[in-house]
C-alpha cells in the first residue's frame, strides 16, 4: 500500500494526456467523463454524509465515496449489489443516498441488479457478474490495477461481450453493458 502511493504521482504523469475527457469522440462517453467522473459541484448529500461517516475505510478515499455516488445517480439503478461489503458501509450509504429506492443486495451470487459494485477483492467473481448485468448496466470495480492478476483479470473481462463502454480510471474500472453503442474501452486520468 505505500509503494502504491509513492508510485501515484508516475502513473499520474503517464496518464496525463487522458485528463477530462481529451482524445474522446463519442458524445456519450465524453459526457460521461466530464458530468460524473470529473463533476466537482457538491451534491446534497455531500454534506450529510461527511458528518456520518468521517473516516472511510482503509483504501478508499473521500473523492472515491463521491464518485460512487454520482455513479449510482447516473445509473438510477432498481437493484444494486455490493459482493462481500463486509467493513465497507460507508460506501454503501454514499451508494444509497444516491438511489434511495434502489433494492440492495450484499450477496456474491449474480442477481441480475442494474448496478454492481465490487470493492472488495472481485477476481474470480467479476466474470459471472459481467454475465448477468442487464442491457444499461453497470459494473464498477475498485483497484483493477493493484496487482498483476487483477489486472490481467481486468483486461479479461474488456473481451467480454458485455464491456461494450469501459473506463479504465487506474483505482476503478467501470463497464456499462451498452449493446446498441459501438465497443470502445477508454483511459482516464483520475487521481
């Protein structure tokens, strides 16, 4: 864990060309990048939830709590899962602030939720869960480049014929399950 965060500022250089949106031509995806991934407005439950949860667990920053909340207000998801949460509650309220009547599920077993978010370790389980997620979903998984399995597992999953929209943001990998879009797999630089 340390390394890793002495190595941040080189990956940070290396991915210096793909910062807010630059090199994307698709509007959907561009769109994407610069109203969710890089939205610095604060959000109504910003505030709230700082109070409630002021330490987050280990490895999980507060701009990362964020942005799993404005992903979950993207997707407006009717069912989210969380695999194997145990410890991670303070992710799972910012994910349900944002879609309150989203129908939570901490099961490992696919369940077919519009929404799935892996935070704990999700190598052997990442595949089956792609293979439920249904046409709009969306699948996030944290720490895709943490070690060489799971990013060889990342990249895996990329072949899979449900990544049709993927977005490599180095702590998070994100999948949308988008068959009508052309097949595009995108790097961000988000630090």
């Amino acid at each position: 864990m340390f390394l890793s965060h002495l190595l941040r500022p080189w990956h940070w250089l290396r991915r210096i060309r793909h910062r807010c949106g630059y090199g994307i031509h698709s509007p959907f995806a561009f769109s994407f990048v610069t109203g969710v991934v890089y939205e610095a407005w604060p959000y109504y439950a910003y505030a709230p939830l700082r109070r409630r949860w002021p330490m987050l667990p280990a490895g999980l920053r507060r701009k990362d709590a964020q942005l799993l909340f404005r992903l979950a207000n993207f997707c407006h998801p009717c069912g989210l899962q969380c695999p194997d949460a145990e410890g991670l509650e303070a992710a799972v309220a910012y994910l349900q602030a944002a879609c309150p009547h989203a129908a939570l599920s901490l099961a490992a077993e696919p369940n077919g939720s519009d929404m799935v978010v892996c935070l704990q370790p999700w190598d052997d389980c990442a595949a089956r869960l792609l293979e439920s997620l249904p046409t709009g979903g969306m699948l996030v998984l944290h720490r895709i480049h943490a070690t060489q399995r799971r990013s060889a597992a990342w990249q895996r999953l990329l072949h899979m014929p449900q990544a049709q929209i993927a977005f490599d943001l180095r702590d998070f990998g994100i999948i949308l399950h988008l068959p009508h879009m052309q097949r595009a797999h995108y790097v961000i630089n988000y630090f």
